[in-house]
C-alpha cells in the first residue's frame, strides 16, 4: 500500500485512557505547539500501521473511527494510539475539497490493516 498523505485543518491529541502515565510538561508544550494549538493545516500522513502528524508518529492503533458527519463537508478520524511511551487519543478533521476521496482510502486502508475496527 502507497502512503496517504493530506493536510488536515483540525487535530486534536490527549491522553487517553486515564490511567497510563501522565504526559510530562515537555511532552504536552511539544504536542500542543505542534498539533494542538497550531492554527496551521497539519500534514498527516498515514501508512501501513502509523499514522504521522506534523513530526509525531503514533503507532499501536487501535478502534480506528472514520465518518463523514451529516450536514458537513468533512471527514473525521479518531483513534486510539501510542507515541514513544505515552498513550494518546487522536481526533483528525479534514475538510479540503478533496475529502471523500481520501476518505475512501481510509476506509479500504483501514479494512485491509485494521479489519477488527
């Protein structure tokens, strides 16, 4: 499988579940300026078992959620993840013109690496 790759206008990461180790303040100040407070597009870019945004690679997916939401022009992932050795719950929104072509490729990316999501 080909990488996908697209710039994402929302992205939201925090700690998920609540009890793994708390996230220390650099590990939060980095992953806030980076990804959650960052008013730019991120560049996320989704291979065969990670997921890539901006310079934080999340592996170990797992209850990947894909949709489009009535009424908007926009798809929505969400997962479950690690980076390094912290625990982490992804919320992607991508609303390009081009959104219902990437999100067909995540739903058969998604079927063929996670077919138990």
């Amino acid at each position: 499988m080909s990488e996908i790759s697209f710039l994402a206008q929302k992205v939201f990461v925090h700690r998920w579940p609540h009890d793994p180790p708390l996230w220390g303040n650099d590990t939060k100040d980095d992953i806030d300026k980076s990804i959650n407070k960052n008013p730019q597009k991120k560049r996320v870019i989704i291979k065969e078992n990670t997921v890539q945004i901006q310079d934080t690679e999340f592996h170990t997916l797992k209850k990947i959620g894909i949709s489009v939401p009535f009424f908007n022009d926009e798809f929505r992932m969400i997962f479950e993840s690690q980076f390094g050795q912290f625990f982490a719950h992804v919320h992607i929104t991508m609303n390009e013109d081009d959104y219902l072509e990437i999100f067909n490729k995540l739903i058969a990316w998604r079927k063929t690496n996670f077919p138990e999501s």
